[in-house]
C-alpha cells in the first residue's frame, strides 16, 4: 500500500472517530445496552415506592404541576420541585408502570454524559480525550446507584443543570473582555434549575471561583465577575424564597455536624472509582473500601508529585470538584444510621468528574494519543471491563427481593435491612427465609426491642404462640416502656386464654407507660369481663366511652359477655350486659336486636321491646309487621288500662 493511500486511510478513521455525530451514537449505544434491562425491572421499594405508589395522586394528573413546584420532596423538608415535575411527566407518559421511570433515568443519564463531552471540549481538552472521559463516566459501575434506582434521579438532574450553568460560564469566558447578559442569563437559569433539583447545587459557586483562579488566573474584582456573583445570589435568593413560601415536610436526615463519622466518605468514593469491585445498593462504611482508599490517596499524592508537570492547578480544581460536592453530606446522617445505610453512592455522580479531570489532565500532558493502537486497546478493555460490571451489578435493582438480598449480603450487620428483606419473603409466604432474616435482625442489633417484638409478632402470625410469648418478653425487657410490647403481650395471652397473666401486663403496662393507654384499658376491661368482675369493667367501660374512644368495640364486647350468660342462662345479668352494651353505644344494632329478642321473648317486657323496636326502625331495621302489630296493640291497651 502506498505512502499517500495509508495517510488517505488515517484521515478517513480520523475524522471518524473525531466526528460527533458517531460519537452521540456510540455513547447512546453503550448506554442503552449497559442500561437496556433496567427498563423492564420493577421497584425495589426504597423511597421509589412512596412516589409512585403511596404518593401517586400528587402525580397522577398534569394538573398538579404548578402545586407540586411548591410541595417538599416526597414527604420530606428537601424542596426539590423540578423532582417532583420529573415523575409526574413520567406519571403522564406510563401511570405506575416502573418502566417508563427507568427509561428516564438512563435517557438523563445519556444527556449527562452529551454535556459531559461536550463541557470537556470547553476545558480545551482533545476530542478524543473528551470521548474517553465522557465513555468512563457513562459506563463507569459507580453511577449505577443514579441510573438504576429510580430516585438516583436527584443527582443526574441536578448535574445536568450544573453542566449547563458551568459550560455557559465558559461561553462567557471565551470572550472575558465583553459582558455577554446572555450567557450570565443562562448561566443564572441553569444554576436557579439545579438548586430547585437538589440543594446541593449551592456549593456550584465555589467551584466556579476556584475555577476563575484556578484555571483562568483571573482576578475576581472585575466588571465580569461582579454581574457572576449578582446572578449566584439571585439565583439562590428566588431559590430561599421559594422554599420558603412551600409546604414542606419532616426532616428526612439528622442534620448537624457529623465530620468524624462521614469523613470516610472520601477514601470510600476514591476506591469505589479506581477498584469498583464493592459497588452497594445501599451504601455502608467499610474498612476494606477506606483502608484501599487511603492507600489510593497516598500512591496518587506521589504519583502526582513525581509526574505533575505545570498542571498543579488542574489538580488543585479538580480536588475541590471532588471535595465540595460531597462535602454537604457531612452535615446529614441516617436517622437510624446504626441500621439502614450511612450513604448512597448516587452522591458520587456529580463529584466523580473530579476523579475523571485529573486523569484526563495526564493524557493531554504527555500528548497520549487514544487513537494508537496499544492506546485504544487499553482503553478498549477498561471500558469493557467497566460496561460488565455495570450490566452485572445492575440486577441489584430487578426488583425489592433483589435489591436487599444485595444489601444483606453487604452489610449483614445492618439489623434493618434484615428486616425489610424479612418483610418481602412473608409477603411471599416464604414463611423459613421470613424467620431466618427476623431472627438475623434479633442478632444484628439485639438491644432494640423492635426486632425482637417482629419475631414475636410472626411467631404469633404462625400460630407459634410459645415462641410468640417468649420473644415478647424479650421485647418487653429490652424496653419495658413500650406500649406496643405490653398491647402484645395481652392480645396473645387473651387468645391463650391466660387471663391473670395477661391481667398483670396490662396492669404493669398501665402505669409504665406514659401515654397511648387507652388500648390497655380496652383489653382490662375485656380481662375483667372474662373473669365476671362486672363491675371493674364497667367503670373501665364507663372511662372509655366518656374519652369517644373504642366505643363500639366496648358496646361489642358487653353483647358477647351477655350472649355468653344466656348460654349459661343467666338471664339477669344477660340482662343488664345488653343495657349496658346499648348504654355505650346506642347504635349498636347487634346489642339492640339481641336486647329486643330477650323483651320480646326471653323475659317478655312489651313495652320495652316496643321502645327497642323503635330504635332499630331508627336505624333502618324492622321487625316482621306481625310482631309490631302486636307489640303496638298491647302498648295501645296498656294505655288504655
């Protein structure tokens, strides 16, 4: 082949691999196979199922959309408005189909990854360069956490705003001698976007300043920078007010400063990045993860010192890329950290360009061509390797079974995820894995009562009442101010029909517990009905009624009590338990038609059951015609007489 035809050859594979267009094509390629099985995959049931089944009716109908722009997340006090109008666009396109939530997911992630190549082609780096850093990120396992989940969406909206406002930036840095109001427009807008995403986005000036110096080498007190600072605070300003003026909800997370327990989140992030062999559905500190992650950090430090060349203030960027965007999660922490996760991986999305520029920021330096052959094979296989990992990992999110199998298999420690997972097999009836991840939580965390009393309760589910009744005591020991544990107790022993047993526990519960006794009350009343002390019940009876609680309840059990003395023909007191029950409750139709039988022919009392028939008329229950012919003829006699 000669010399003019081999270069005509290289020009030709040169503009291919530069051309964007088969870029935009290659990346949506990658993407959709990597990603393609998470469009058929179902909830998992962590936060994703309180959008789109118990809050489905904020999104249901397009009409919502200007309330949900002042609603909290979900049913916390983040304000995330553009969220919320994400799933009710998805509501309008697929209703509660998973389906349609996933294929958004990966479409935001795609556009990500788009401005991700085309924002590092505004850094000035080579093209193809852009490409692999762009590829690196879209098939990289550690975004996984943002595509698959459903809710990972916080973190890619909000990065896709954050691009947006940093590459119009750059448009406006490309000419700095001139205000362009256009760019500072846009600029503002997209920034004003990602905080209505995610308030994380409030750190994005301080990596634009860094950036100015940084890169720039620019002073900050000039014409240009003051219309920047003007737009960051009006921006953030619309944002506070807007939160402000919105309906909120409870905090989702303790929020403080928690610097000594989340400061591993830098060394775990790091080794996730650059050895994502431990990738989590729900993420929890390791020491194998920062142990690596240190030792990461001090082989990149010397790394860095012995190879930098006059790059030390990409570096610098790029440390403050990754540092400010994880830095907020310091001030949050779990509400139960100690058993669920203590952070997601989603928080990376955004901070891991920070990982990426620096490697980039080594390729340009020392002028790698990708398109070489042994070049492009290494970044062939690391790609590959990457894409494998992400399509493996992936089916952690198939469907809740899969996506807590996953997290236990983590991090059995975590007591809750044992629990949650225990809870997806008993709705499956898979009765032996229920009892083995309940029991799993008692050990994980055996000082919590909670655990112990939801091994009680499926004992007392299976009809296993022995264990149902040692493990409740267990429970009762571990917080013997529970009226959940107490209310228990009482319930399995009324059913195993130890009455002065259970008479003690309501007794003790009574005056341990501080409020919510109204229930132990109910089942003492019921204790001394059992037992025939007529009188302590009724006044329990009496208390009950005058609080408008349990009130039919009390009526109902006062007619069982009578049913039980006509059995035992104890006509008297059968008597005054149907007079009672229908004291307590008048509307009680069963008390009033078993009190109208007992007038009308137990102990025949005419004109009682004539008054009793009336009430039952009241509430649209008649008696055969016959039967009150007779009965108002012998009232009219009465009378008469």
């Amino acid at each position: 082949m000669s010399k003019s035809v081999k270069s005509t050859k290289k020009e030709v594979q040169k503009r291919f691999i530069f051309s964007d267009k088969h870029f935009i094509l290659l990346l949506a390629g990658i993407i959709t196979i990597i990603y393609s099985r998470t469009f058929f995959f179902d909830l998992v049931y962590c936060d994703d199922h309180e959008i789109i089944i118990n809050l489905f009716s904020r999104i249901e109908h397009f009409g919502n959309f200007f309330s949900e722009l002042f609603k909290g997340y979900m049913t916390t006090d983040y304000y995330r408005p553009l969220i919320n109008i994400s799933f009710l666009i998805d509501a309008q396109l697929g209703g509660q189909n998973p389906s349609i939530y996933h294929i958004s997911n990966v479409f935001f992630h795609f556009i990500f990854c788009l401005l991700l190549y085309y924002f590092l082609n505004k850094l000035k780096f080579d093209k193809t360069i852009s490409a692999l850093g762009a590829l690196l990120f879209a098939v990289h396992p550690l975004m996984l956490n943002s595509v698959a989940w459903i809710v990972g969406r916080n973190d890619m909206l909000c990065g896709i705003f954050m691009l947006l406002s940093f590459i119009f930036l750059l448009k406006q840095y490309d000419n700095p001698e001139k205000v362009n109001f256009r760019n500072i427009f846009f600029h503002s807008v997209f920034f004003l976007m990602a905080l209505l995403s995610k308030e994380t986005a409030i750190v994005l000036p301080l990596l634009l300043v860094s950036y100015i110096l940084l890169i720039k080498n620019e002073k900050l007190l000039n014409k240009q920078n003051y219309f920047l600072a003007a737009s960051w605070l009006l921006s953030i300003s619309v944002f506070g007010f807007l939160r402000s003026i919105s309906l909120l909800g409870k905090p989702a997370y303790n929020n403080g400063f928690y610097l000594l327990e989340n400061i591993r989140i830098f060394p775990e992030f790091i080794a996730k990045f650059f050895m994502p062999l431990k990738i989590e559905v729900l993420a929890t500190y390791s020491n194998l993860n920062t142990y690596t992650g240190i030792g990461l950090i001090i082989i990149l430090a010397i790394l860095f010192f012995k190879y930098r060349k006059e790059s030390t203030s990409n570096f610098v960027f790029s440390l403050i890329w990754f540092v400010i965007f994880l830095a907020p999660g310091l001030f949050v922490q779990n509400t139960d950290v100690h058993d669920w996760n203590e952070y997601l991986e989603c928080r990376a999305y955004f901070a891991s360009i920070g990982l990426i520029l620096p490697i980039l920021s080594i390729l340009d330096s020392y002028k790698v061509k990708i398109t070489e052959r042994n070049n492009l094979l290494w970044s062939g296989l690391i790609l590959l390797l990457f894409s494998g990992l992400t399509f493996a990992y992936s089916s952690n999110y198939k469907n809740s079974e899969a996506f807590y199998e996953k997290a236990v298999s983590d991090n059995p420690s975590k007591a809750r995820f044992h629990l949650v997972l225990s809870q997806i097999y008993y709705k499956q009836s898979r009765w032996d894995m229920t009892e083995k991840e309940l029991i799993a939580a008692t050990i994980a965390n055996p000082k919590y009562s909670y655990y112990t009393y939801a091994l009680a309760s499926f004992y007392y589910d299976r009809q296993r009442l022995d264990e149902s009744l040692r493990y409740g005591k267990k429970a009762l020991a571990l917080d013997s101010s529970s009226v959940t544990v107490y209310n228990f107790l009482v319930y399995t022993l009324l059913g195993m029909n130890q009455y002065n047993e259970a008479k003690l526990y309501c007794l003790k519960g009574l005056e341990k517990v501080k409020d919510e006794k109204l229930k132990l009350s109910f089942f003492l009343m019921k204790i001394y009905l059992k037992t025939d002390s007529l009188t302590e019940a009724e006044k329990i009876a009496l208390s009950l009624k005058s609080s408008g609680n349990y009130i039919n309840h009390v009526s109902d059990a006062f007619n069982g009590k009578a049913m039980s003395f006509i059995k035992e023909e104890k006509s008297e007191l059968a008597l005054d338990m149907l007079n009672f029950a229908v004291s307590v409750d008048s509307s009680n139709v069963k008390a009033l038609n078993n009190l109208f039988v007992f007038y009308f022919q137990k102990i025949p009392d005419y004109k009682k059951a004539y008054h009793v028939a009336l009430l039952l008329a009241r509430k649209g229950i008649y008696i055969k015609k016959k039967d009150m012919d007779f009965l108002t003829e012998k009232n009219k006699t009465k009378k008469s007489e």
